[in-house]
C-alpha cells in the first residue's frame, strides 16, 4: 500500500512485534514495561570538565602517539592509520575450508581514525556549521579513496565511556575491509528483494511515507529526514536518510553536504538536551558497496545513518542488551512513537531548540 502508517494507539499500548524491513527480522514491544520500578545498575554521567589540549592525550595536536610519531599541529580534521587496527591489508589467507563447520577466509583492510577537530573538550553539535562541512567532505573523500578498492567502507562513531569509548577526544573510525560484512550483507539483500518484489529503493518509500505521516520525525529538512523508526530497538534510535535517491556518500552534492551540517547539529543538539548530557552513541553509515560493486546496479539501496544510544530512562539509566535479546530477539520498553517529538503525551518531549547549543555546555568559542 502507498498510504501513510496508522498508528493504533489502543492497540500499541499493549505488547507487539514489528517488523524491521532492513534487517528481515522483528522486535518485540512491551510499552508498559517502563512503569516498573529501576533498581538495577547506575552509570555515571559523562565527565564534563575535559581539558581542551592534554599533552597525554594521543589524539591531541602535537601529542605522540603509541608508535612515536607526533601529530602535527592540526586545525581542522586529522586522519592518520590505526595505531592498533582490527584489519592489516597483508594478512594472510588462512587456507581452504577443512569442513563445512569449520570455515575461514581471508579477511584484509585499512584502519584509520579521524579527528573531528583540534580540541577535546569539543563535540560535533558544539562544532559550527562549516566544521562540520569539512568532516563531512572527507567522509566523502574516504569512501571514494578506500572504495575504489574495498568492498566495504565502515564510518563509524562511538561516543562516550558507555559505548566503549576510550578517548574523549571528537573522532570517528574507518575500517575498510576486503569483504561485506554482516549488517551490510543484510542490508544489501533485503534491500535488493524489496525492489525486485515492489519496484521502488525501499528506504527511499519509507522516507517519504514517514515525512507524510509526521508521526516519528525528530528534525526534517530540504534534503534530509531523521526519524525514530518504526522498528527501533534502542530507546532514541534515530535513522537519518536523504529525500532523493543517493547510493553512496561521494554522490551528495554540495547543498546537500550544507544541509546535512546542518540536519547533523541540529539532530545531535536535541540528544544532548534530551537529558541534558553529552549523549553516548555508535553511529555509522551505510551506502551502496563499493569495489568491484561499483559495476554492478545498486540502485536497490539508499544511503542512510544508524544512531543507536544506549540511554533509556535518564543520564545514567540505560538499556541493557542481555539476556532475552541475545538468546531469543529484540526487545524494546516503549513504543517508537513515544519518544517521537509528535507524540501528544511523550514520555520525555525532545527539546525544541533548532538552532540553539546544547544547555549542558557553554559554547566553547564564545
């Protein structure tokens, strides 16, 4: 059908499967289950008092890293290979299956980080405008660079302690690998079904079909739309996709890159007011593969950004991924549309504040 979603609230409230399109799998619901007490673990809040330059910090300007080189004295976005990367272009191949439960394969790549800025005491929605234009930029210039030869080129984010951050300096990872990985793999068959069964990119119907509805959107603008998907498995999940059809990250045009700036600081301001806090999340995108696929006709996906934080109830509540969502599916506490901006009684209201800095956290240029 090409209508809009319908939301059965009196149907909703009560437990539920949903299905996620994009992985060919479902999750479960049970709204009612945030009424129960929390006597479970505390996190503590993410430190707010970092020091802007740390000498010991190996992602500071000027600072040596564990393999005794010194960065430069950056100003802008800093790129260098993974001191201690989870995939080395020279590996070697381990041999031929012995038996069928018993399977390996060669796996080969590059590792890089890349600095978002010179300062730590920074954050992408502290960043203006421009700053971010210039991460974005070389997104772009890494997916051509590493996909002219890799099959797969993974960006990534993690930020916090809580989602296994280390450094609290602002950056991002790139792991170009000589194979498809798993969530890809899905993604590219899923994708690939929906077209040949209905004819149109499906994240591409699914985007206008939320931006009709109106029901799960957090920030829209001309090119872009984040919305809390229907099918969200972490509490604030949010799914950041571009109106036309765009395969891949190079594909964005310049106004495009603009918008997406701005629909980044404007998305990543309204997490870190949602319970005032630096907020803690794994972001990545995922694009059309690139290698030997560039040949091939992908017109089936759309690029699109995952954000998965972990919080749930407060700063220092979050979501826990044990147990029943690791031996039998996914399981959430409260619906998509609760934690939606269009919610008419939301559970906590996203903040209204397009344009403005995040509370917690005095501009650092002012």
């Amino acid at each position: 059908s090409h209508c809009s979603p319908i939301i059965f609230s009196h149907i909703f409230s009560h437990q539920h499967l949903r299905y996620n399109p994009l992985r060919d799998s479902w999750v479960l619901v049970s709204a009612h289950r945030m009424k129960r007490p929390w006597k479970g673990q505390v996190e503590k809040p993410p430190e707010e008092n970092i020091p802007r330059h740390d000498p010991n910090n190996p992602l500071c300007p000027l600072s040596t890293r564990a393999n005794g080189e010194v960065n430069p004295e950056y100003d802008s976005t800093f790129l260098f290979d993974n001191d201690f990367p989870a995939l080395q272009p020279d590996a070697p191949d381990p041999g031929s299956n012995y038996h069928p439960l018993f399977q390996a394969k060669a796996a080969r790549g590059i590792c890089k980080v890349m600095c978002f800025h010179p300062w730590s005491d920074i954050t992408l929605p502290l960043m203006q405008p421009g700053e971010i234009r210039k991460v974005i930029d070389k997104w772009a210039e890494l997916i051509e660079e590493l996909g002219s030869t890799y099959p797969w080129v993974q960006i990534f984010e993690n930020r916090g302690a809580m989602m296994g951050c280390s450094n609290p300096h602002p950056h991002c990872q790139i792991w170009a690998s000589s194979f498809l990985p798993n969530e890809p793999a899905l993604a590219e068959r899923c994708q690939r079904e929906y077209l040949r069964k209905h004819g149109e990119a499906m994240l591409l119907r699914y985007a206008r079909m939320e931006a009709q509805a109106q029901e799960r959107v957090v920030v829209e603008n001309e090119h872009w739309l984040v919305v809390v998907p229907y099918w969200a498995t972490w509490p604030f999940q949010t799914l950041l996709l571009p109106r036309r059809h765009v395969l891949r990250f190079p594909d964005l045009t310049s106004q495009e890159r603009d918008s997406l700036a701005s629909i980044m600081k404007r998305l990543l301001t309204k997490y870190d007011n949602l319970f005032e806090v630096s907020f803690p999340y794994s972001m990545g995108w995922h694009g059309a593969p690139t290698g030997t696929h560039l040949e091939e006709d992908m017109n089936h996906w759309q690029l699109h950004a995952h954000y998965y934080p972990p919080l749930l109830r407060s700063a220092t509540v979050r979501k826990f991924m044990v147990g029943y969502e690791m031996l039998a599916q996914e399981q959430r506490d409260l619906t998509p549309e609760q934690v939606s901006p269009a919610a008419a009684e939301p559970l906590k209201p996203w903040p209204s504040l397009t344009g403005k800095q995040p509370q917690h956290k005095k501009i650092p240029w002012q």
